[in-house]
C-alpha cells in the first residue's frame, strides 16, 4: 500500500512538471532556447547597390523574452555587427557591389544563445555598361595651366571604346547652358535630378587634374569618380593614380617616360581598368600602398566608435600658404578613402558644396559649431562627422615632393572634435642610399598619408559591434 | 701637500658652484602658475590666434595648430575648435585677437563657454645662422587667461632648436622645423601639468 502511494505520488509529481513546462513554453515563459526558424529577404539575389532597401526578417520561436537579435554581415572574411536590438528585421542598404553573407544571432533573458546559418547574397554594381554617363569637363586642380581639353577628349574616348553610353557632347553643352553650370568638380541634387528627368542620364563622371608637368620629366595625377544622379547624389565608384616619368627610371634611366602624353595615356587607361572593375562587379579597393605614412601626432577622442554607420562630410580644407586649390585635393584624398569603407557613407563633395553657399557659411579658420550644425541638420545633409583641416604646404610641381596638413573630424550630434592629426612628409624623408624609398610623386605620397589616418581612424580590424560600447561622452575634458 | 689640498678644495667648490647654479637654471624662471587656481576645474578652453613677430608669414598659424592638437591630444581639456574661436572673434568684436583686454576675455568664455583662453607669441621661428652653421629655432611664450575674471593664471615660454656644439663641430641644418616646434610645445605642456 505504501509502496503504491509512492508510485501515486511520483506519477503525480510527474504528470505536473510536465504541465509546468508545457505551460511556461506556451507563455513564452522560456524553459526552452530560442531557435532560429528562418532568415529571410522578399528580394532575391543578386540585387543592384542603391537599389533600395533590402529587409531582412528573423523568425524565431522559444526562449525567454526579451530576445535580442543581432544581425552580422560578412565580406572578405571579416565579420561586422551591423544591428543590435530588440527589432527582429534589419534594413540593409548596400553600397558596395560584392558577395556578402547575412546572419543573425539571437540570445533570450537567460543567455541562451542560437546563430543562423550564413545566407549568401550577391550586390551588383549601381550601374552597368547600359547605364547613360554624362561626362563633365576635367577639373583642373593642379593650379598651373594643363590641356584639360585633350585629357577630358582621351578620357571620353577610352570610356566610349569600353561600351558605356555616354551623353553626347553637344546634350552635355546644350543641358550646361540651360543650368548655367560653371561648376565641374561636383555636383548637386538639383542639378543630379535636372539630368535625370532632362537627359535620362544615370550617372555622371567627375575627374579632378591635382598635378600636371609636361615638361622633360613629367608627371600628371588624377582623381576620377561615377556618381548616381538620384535625388542625394551618390558616389559609388572612385579612384586616383599619380605617376611621373621618373617613376621607374630602370638601368641608366633608359626606362624613363619624357613624354607627358604617354604617361597621360598610362593614368587615363588606369582609372578606365578601375572603373571597367567596378562596372564588372568586383569591389574595388584600389592599389594597395608601399607603406603608409604615419600622422606625426594625432588625437583620437576615447570614446568614439569607428564600427558604427555614419554619413560623413568633407569640407575643403583651410589653405594656409599653400599652393593653389590645395585645400580642393587633400578631401578629394579622403572622400577616396572613407568611400572604402563599408559603414561610412561619404557625402558627395558637390552636395557639401551646395549646402556652404546656400547658407553663406564661410570658414575662415574652418568649420565653426554653426557650421556644423548645418551640416548636421536633417534637413539638409545631416552628416555625423563632418571632416576638415588645414593645409600649410603642398609642393607637387618642382623638386622634391612636401606636404604638411592637419585634420579635425567634428562629430556632429557631440559638437566636439573627435579626431585631430599632424601630418608632414617629405619625398626624400629616410632616404640614405641612393634613391631607394623616394617618392617621385606628391599624389602618392599623400595617398599614404591619407591612408594612415583612415587606418588609425577606422581601423577594419579592431572592430566593435556598435552596442557593445556605451556612448559615455567625453572622457575626461 | 698643504698646496694640493687647496687645490683640490678649489676644484671641489668650483664643481659645487658650477652644480647649483646649474640647478637653479633648470628652474621655473619663466613660468608663473596661479598658486590660487584651481587648474582641475578648467574643462575647455579657446586657444586664439598666436602673435606673429616673426617675418614668415603662416608660423604663427602653424605653431597654433600644433599647440591646439597637442593640447587636445592630453585630454586633460577640450580645445575648442578654431573656426569656433574665429566665430566667437567675431562676436566679441575682438580688433586685435592677440591681445584680448580683461573684458573681451570674459565676453570671449561667455560666448565660447570655455574656463579659460589661451594667448600666445611667436617670437622666433626659422633658421638661425652662426658663421658656417644653419639650424632651426622657436622660441613661443604663452598665456592663460581665467575666462570669469580675466586674470592670467599661467604663463610660461620655450625655446627650441637652435645651434648646438654638435652642429657647430660636424654641421648639419639641425632638427626639421616642425620636431622643433613638437619639442618647443611638449616644454609648454609640461611646464602647465607639471
């Protein structure tokens, strides 16, 4: 009788756990992990960049509540945390033309923890050969006289031989005389949407002469750069060369480039590869560097995080004392470098521009809390970080290459700097035997310079999710 | 015997002479500090624009730039922005930004709600020459100024660079420009936190 008591009483006892549970896993109460039931997107891939947004939506079922979903994006074998939240979708709006990979990581009130598997997802470029370019006149940068003409004409032909639709030259001039543009170095929302709606045009190539010497030993560089005509003009491809005459000179110098033409050619045929790259889908990350050039002193705020999305601005240096428009080519250098990295969004210069003379806002010493707080402003281009600097020389025609520039990254929403630098460089700095180590040209060496502060700035590696560090403002000011 | 005992004492108050008054060179001669300032409380300040004594035109506006990102870079205060400083110039109808009166300093930190500003000279800046022998000189003084009484509270100069006996016996155009004006400014930092 005890013995069936017993039996009675454990049965009992059994017969409620399993109530128990039943009933907690149908209140979400959470006996059980969470799992991953599905990862999805109504869009399939491959889908073009900037062609809207792509959401992706979590199904989950169990766990304790609240769950938080963190959804990672993976290119080039490096991981990046791009949401972290109590949202189970996640708005993606890809830039960059590549084979990425999704996931999403979920973790309950208790810490159980379940991962989906990766989801491969092809981005292909904004624009492909069937896209209509219109091709602006060459800015001249380089502060002395240059055949703009010729190398704009070479360049136009290059691009037209690789099969792209070129707006032809007598629209291009009918539509800038109507606009009264004057301006080729950007370009604008109004003047991007006029195209649009006026001319059918998709994109527009802007190039940039920084550096131009024709003489017996020459050297020319470039910037060049495809941006969407959409309402806020978006850059998608861009990137620079700068090579001389002297660059490989060879066994008694009898590989050394006299002609300027030759080498004209040479740079113009680069920045068509780079572009046909882009066009054929491939992430473009451009040449890598021979050593980077570190910033003689820097600053970074402690807190700041370089793993969050942010839309940057970069405004025209202050130019103090150096040459002509060297204040234009130092951010051309950083709009090319930023637009590589996948969460940043670089405002296109042409647009910033817009913004400084539609206010009046003039920086005699660079951009003041007001002029950040136009930049900043939703309302008009609502950069987070808004860069800027001075630049005290820039010497690229004659002798030995020598730049000395200084940076500021303003945060816009803190109104506080959050990064500033010292750098100089010259072409002959650490060269003892020979000529080995020098730079030739100041394009180059700039490139480096630029790259070092991108790399102390938003390193790839040293990622952090965006959640995972609390904004705690400034540390000790 | 007695001779070379008072030589050798001679020789010893020579070199104790030679000592201390080497000491008391190091010393801070040209630095003032307000004893009664409370150095911890300054947050922000506003650095304005260096007076220029020298004949290159932009070396005030370098040595500026460095100062302000080294400053900032101790993270002990916030530097305000310059082109915040020039807007607030402007605001204060500042003339001469150099040398700011007790009263435009008070305006000044008002508008910039900074707790103190930061003036400055540059009164060498180049090449020096001696004879044969060329190097690189500074010589900065600078000020700090409470922004709520106007009153200076720190003051210090540095020297930098300049002809040593080494450049004198093997040559040599001596530091760069810049690692001076680095060299000149890390002195001024450390005469303020030390």
């Amino acid at each position: 009788m005890t013995c069936l008591t017993s039996f009675s009483n454990n049965l009992i006892a059994l017969l409620l756990l399993c109530c128990a549970c039943v009933l907690s896993s149908c209140s979400g109460l959470g006996l059980t992990k969470p799992q991953i039931l599905s990862l999805q997107t109504e869009k399939d891939s491959p889908q073009a960049a900037f062609s809207g947004d792509i959401v992706w939506q979590a199904q989950v079922a169990g766990g304790t509540a609240p769950l938080t979903y963190e959804f990672s994006v993976m290119t080039d074998k490096q991981e990046s945390v791009v949401q972290k939240g109590p949202e189970n979708h996640w708005r993606w709006r890809p830039r960059n033309p590549g084979k990425f990979r999704i996931r999403v990581r979920v973790e309950d009130a208790k810490g159980y923890k379940a991962a989906s598997d990766w989801i491969y997802f092809r981005i292909g470029p904004a624009l492909d050969h069937n896209s209509r370019i219109a091709f602006f006149p060459v800015e001249n940068l380089s502060g002395v006289k240059a055949p703009l003409v010729e190398i704009g004409n070479e360049y136009r032909e290059l691009l037209r031989t690789a099969g792209m639709q070129l707006l032809s030259d007598e629209r291009l001039e009918n539509f800038t005389f109507r606009h009264r543009v004057r301006y080729s170095g950007g370009i604008d929302s109004e003047l991007a949407r006029a195209l649009r709606e006026e001319e059918g045009v998709d994109a527009v190539v802007i190039t940039s002469l920084e550096s131009f010497d024709g003489s017996s030993s020459p050297k020319i560089a470039l910037t060049s750069r495809l941006v969407l005509c959409h309402d806020t003009p978006q850059i998608v491809w861009i990137d620079g060369v700068g090579i001389t005459g002297d660059d490989a000179p060879g066994l008694l110098g009898l590989k050394r480039v006299g002609d300027i033409e030759v080498l004209q050619r040479k740079a113009l045929r680069t920045l068509q590869d780079s572009m046909e790259d882009y066009l054929a889908g491939e992430r473009h990350y451009g040449a890598p560097n021979r050593a980077e050039i570190m910033p003689r002193d820097f600053y970074l705020a402690t807190d700041f995080i370089p793993g969050r999305q942010y839309r940057v601005a970069v405004v025209p240096f202050l130019n103090r004392y150096a040459r002509r428009n060297a204040g234009f080519v130092i951010p051309l250098h950083f709009v090319r470098l930023l637009h590589r990295h996948a969460n940043l969004e670089v405002v296109e210069p042409g647009v910033v521009r817009q913004q400084l003379l539609k206010y009046r806002l003039i920086m005699q010493a660079g951009p003041s809390l007001a002029v950040a707080d136009v930049l900043a402003s939703d309302s008009t281009i609502a950069a987070d970080l808004i860069l800027s600097g001075y630049v005290f020389d820039y010497q690229d025609q004659f002798g030995t290459p020598k730049i000395d520039f200084s940076t500021r990254l303003f945060s816009g929403s803190r109104r506080q700097i959050v990064w500033w630098s010292r750098s100089y460089a010259n072409g002959d700095d650490g060269v003892y035997f020979y000529d080995f180590g020098r730079y030739r040209s100041t394009h180059v060496m700039l490139q480096e310079m630029v790259q070092a502060i991108g790399d102390l700035l938003f390193p790839q590696e040293n990622y952090q999710p965006p959640s995972a560090v609390e904004p705690s403002g400034f540390s000790i000011h | 015997m007695m001779k070379m005992v008072q030589k050798r004492l001679w020789i010893i108050l020579l070199c104790h002479t030679l000592l201390s008054s080497g000491c008391a060179s190091t010393g801070d001669s040209n630095t003032y500090k307000n004893a009664l300032m409370n150095f911890g409380s300054v947050q922000s300040v506003a650095v304005l624009p260096f007076k220029n004594l020298t004949t290159d035109n932009d070396a005030a506006e370098r040595t500026r730039d460095t100062f302000m990102g080294m400053l900032l870079a101790t993270e002990a205060m916030y530097v305000v922005p310059p082109g915040e400083v020039e807007r607030g110039i402007e605001r204060a109808g500042l003339r001469d930004p150099t040398k700011p009166t007790t009263e435009k300093v008070k305006t000044l930190g008002q508008i910039l709600q900074v707790e103190a500003i930061i003036t400055g000279v540059l009164r060498e800046y180049g090449v020096v020459r001696s004879g044969q022998t060329q190097a690189n000189l500074i010589s900065v003084s600078v000020q700090m100024l409470e922004a709520e009484t106007g009153n200076v509270v720190w003051s210090a100069d540095s020297t930098k660079g300049g002809i040593g006996i080494g450049d004198r016996l093997l040559g040599g155009g001596g530091a760069p420009m810049n690692q001076v004006t680095k060299e000149a400014i890390n002195d001024l930092l450390d005469q303020l936190f030390e």
